[in-house]
C-alpha cells in the first residue's frame, strides 16, 4: 500500500456551517446559487477523506471499493424530489466503502455519516432488501454461522458498540423459537455503529485513524456479512 496522501486535513468547521444552511434555505435554487461553497467545504473534503480512509482500508480489505465519485463512496446531495418536495437537499452528509461488485447499499461496508449534531460511524449492512433477507435467514439456518454471528455481536458489544434493534415480531416459519440465537432471525439489517458529536479530532486528520481504529475492531463483523452477500444475488432487487 503507497503512503497516504497528505490532502485530507479533516472536515472543515464551515462544512457543518453550511449544512445548517441548507436547513434554513433548502432549495436547488440556493444550493446553485452557493456551488462554489459547497464544492470548497464539502465535496473537495469528503473526496480527500474517501482516497485517504481508502488507502487505509485496503489494509483489512485489499479489494474495498473506495471510489470519491457521487453515487459510488460519495453519496447524492440531492433528496428523491417525488417526496421531498419542500426539503429537497440533504442536511446529512453520507460516506461508503464496500466489498464486492454488488450494489453498494447491499454490499458489506464501512460507512460514516454527519450532520452538526452527530457523527455516525457502522460497518456492515444497514438494510436487507428483500432478496438479501431472504438469504441471510438461510444463511443462518447453518448453527456454526448463527453462533459465530452472534459471538462477534456479543464483542462488539462488550467494547461499547451499538447495534440496532430488531426489525420483526414474528417469527420466520421453520426456525425454532428455542434456539439460543433466534433472535437473530428477527433482524432486519446486521450493522454495528458508534456515534460521538463533532469536535477537534473531526476536524482534523486524526478522524482518519478515529474511524479506523472502528472499522479495524468490526472487521470481523465486515467479513461475515461480506461471506453473506457472496451467497446472494441482490440484482433483482430495485434499488433507489
């Protein structure tokens, strides 16, 4: 791996000034009329930290998708205008990695959002679309990979990590309520996360080994859910 480039200094203080902006004046017609400024405080930044934090990751995963374009490691400004017509431009800025050459949003992934209230840090898959829960109830019927799920959740919860709540009520037919780790079965995503409020390090490069240092103790998780997708295929699904 060649020595990280020295381009990213950390998020500018000014890119979550701008974000609150956006929530007073969110319309297209403000955020043209200000390009200049977000391409200075947001874009050039965020492209920095995805070819600097890309660099690192090749160290857990030689192959991770790190790609500073928008719709690959960057994601659109821009809400679906069918549903947001009066709040049409995101307030929250959004950052993936992923393995594989599946669709990103369901594929294993180191992810990062932020906002001026909270800076939000997960590895793994945020949402099953139907075809990927399909199989990862599958996947799970095999003991061996509930249990090595369930005790890598377990880790990861003992360093202080979050995961997120369970999705269904019901229990999928043909798995055993009984079984130790049935509660898996319920899950609609597998993802763990930490968050913390922006402050200095955020604002400097030392964000970059912050976020990794997280993604190295989920690394784990990364590769499980990773194996996972390998058994899936997501492409029938509709994506947005």
């Amino acid at each position: 791996m060649s020595s990280p480039s020295k381009t990213f200094l950390g998020f500018p203080k000014e890119g979550l000034q701008f974000l609150n902006k956006i929530i007073i004046n969110n319309s297209k017609e403000w955020l043209d009329a200000n390009r200049e400024e977000y391409e200075r405080v947001i874009v050039t930044p965020n492209k920095n930290y995805v070819e600097e934090m890309g660099e690192h990751l090749q160290i857990l995963v030689p192959t991770i998708n790190a790609i500073p374009k928008t719709n690959k490691s960057l994601f659109r400004i821009y809400r679906d205008a069918r549903f947001h017509l009066n709040d049409p431009i995101k307030t929250r800025i959004g950052i993936i990695f992923w393995q594989g050459s599946g669709h990103r949003m369901q594929s294993s992934a180191f992810y990062m959002h932020y906002d001026p209230q909270e800076i939000f840090v997960a590895t793994g898959i945020r949402n099953f679309k139907p075809t990927l829960l399909a199989t990862y109830r599958e996947y799970i019927q095999n003991e061996e990979r509930r249990r090595e799920l369930h005790n890598i959740l377990e880790k990861l919860k003992e360093k202080g990590y979050k995961l997120p709540e369970a999705k269904y009520k019901r229990m999928p037919r043909d798995c055993a309520k009984e079984d130790k780790y049935s509660y898996l079965y319920l899950m609609g995503a597998i993802f763990a996360y930490s968050t913390f409020t922006p402050d200095e390090t955020f604002y400097s490069e030392a964000i970059i080994e912050r976020n990794f240092k997280v993604y190295e103790e989920m690394s784990d998780l990364q590769q499980w859910v990773y194996e996972l997708t390998l058994h899936c295929d997501t492409e029938a699904d509709v994506f947005r």
